[in-house]
C-alpha cells in the first residue's frame, strides 16, 4: 500500500468541495513526514498524475491541487467529482453516513476544528500616561483615574529599575494603597495593596517610586491585523492586557510583579 493512500481516504470521505490544509495537517493524516521537496517546490503538488504515486493520491480520490502557499504552508485541495475510485475499508455506503447524526457531527466538528486551529497572533498596543512620583503626586490629582486600569509602578535596585504592574478596576485606590504606605498611614480594607506591592516588588519606602498606567481607550486588541479597544472596566479584559504587559516587562530584561486585583 502507498504512503499516501491515508491522504486518498482522508479525501474520498470528505464532503467539502474545497479545503485549504496545513503541511503539517496532511502529515498528520499520513502518519509520516513528507519530503523536503514537498515544502520547497510547488512542482511536488502538480497535479500531473502518471507515475507519480504521491499526486495519484488526490487525483485519485476526485480532487486536485487548485493552489500552494509554500509561505504559509497552506495546500488548497478542490473536488473534482464526488466520491473516489476505491472504497476505504469496509464498503459503507454514503446513506448510512447521512443518516447517522453522530458521524454528521463528527464531520462538522472535525472540520470546524481545522479552522480553530489555524495560528493566531494576538498583539496588544498601549500608551502609557505618566502619574509621577508617588512620594511627591497627592491621591487627589486629576490625573489619577477612578476607573479601570493597569498601573505600573518602578523604582531603582542598585543600578536596574524593578517594576510592579496592577490590574484594577479602580486605578485611584490601588495608588492610594500604595501612598498611603510609604508615607506610613493605615489604608481601609480595600486598598491595603501598598504592604504587599512593597513586599513582593522589593520597594523602599523611603526610595522614589514612579508610577504610570494605561487607562481606558490607551490599550488596543489586536487578532490577526483586526483590533478594537480593550475595555479596561471588564475585569478579565484587564487581567488579559496586564498579563501581556508583564511578559513585555519581562521581554525586557526587567524584574516585574504582577498582581491582579
């Protein structure tokens, strides 16, 4: 038996009429890699059958190659007719398939799945708005916002600067947590985040510490080149932008703390 015989069946059960399939997808099916040539020249994938075993595989089971994208490792299969020239396996006819919900989910979820799995790269573009020194900008400052944010705070360790990011809902009490810390006042309840920003951020009190934040509208989303404004007043949607910030502090080369409040 062929080593693409596994790529003949794949396609002779199919009942798409075109599917756009990852290298690595086909090799999966195949159980095996496919040659270098396979990745480097689009010549592999012409649909001249003869001799050649491999392109016999689709030509074979009623499609054929519409086009390559080496670049994306992206093969486009097309139908040709409907159904292939051999059975796969036992003879099961197309009825029995119909008729099964089960296998008809299966069918629609494999191939739901192949469009998941697809590779997507999310970025996030933000802007940082100064607030100052903690020591010497009073928690009353118009610049300081109510609503939700991600606040950075950095101060020097020796020669390197340590940072501490905080996703809040309210940018406003985790600055005064943290003031009212180093000036050496009791905060209430809620905002008594100052103790542990400068115990796990390693802070002297006593050392200037700066703080910034990206506030609402300064953050955008974006997946695969299309972005939208990140709602920094939807907890989990501020948790995500704080984590990508933090692996960006990180990319960095600096000392970070993260905490979510």
């Amino acid at each position: 038996m062929s080593k693409y015989e596994p790529l003949r069946e794949h396609l002779a059960r199919r009942e798409d009429v075109v599917w756009a399939a990852k290298l690595d997808e086909v090799e999966n099916i195949l159980g095996t890699s496919l040659p270098r040539s396979a990745r480097e020249h689009r010549t592999w994938w012409a649909n001249s059958g003869g001799s050649l075993v491999h392109q016999n595989a689709w030509l074979d089971a009623g499609w054929r190659v519409e086009r390559t994208d080496l670049m994306r490792d992206v093969i486009v299969f097309r139908r040709l007719r409907i159904g292939g020239t051999v059975a796969v396996g036992k003879a099961v006819s197309s009825d029995r398939f119909a008729k099964s919900p089960q296998r008809s989910a299966e069918k629609r979820l494999t191939k739901e799945m192949a469009a998941l799995r697809q590779p997507a790269t999310v970025t996030l573009r933000s802007e940082w708005t100064t607030l100052g020194d903690v020591q010497n900008t009073p928690c009353s400052s118009n610049t300081i916002p109510q609503q939700g944010g991600v606040v950075r705070f950095a101060a020097l360790d020796g020669d390197k600067v340590v940072t501490a990011l905080v996703a809040t809902l309210s940018v406003s009490k985790i600055y005064r947590g943290l003031r009212l810390e180093i000036k050496g006042h009791d905060a209430e309840d809620d905002a008594r985040v100052g103790p542990e920003l400068i115990k796990r951020a390693g802070f002297d009190p006593d050392a200037p510490v700066e703080c910034d934040v990206v506030k609402s509208g300064n953050a955008w989303l974006l997946t695969d080149g299309r972005g939208r404004k990140a709602n920094l007043d939807d907890q989990s949607e501020c948790y995500l932008v704080a984590q990508l910030l933090y692996l960006q502090e990180l990319q960095s080369g600096r000392n970070c703390t993260l905490l979510l409040r």
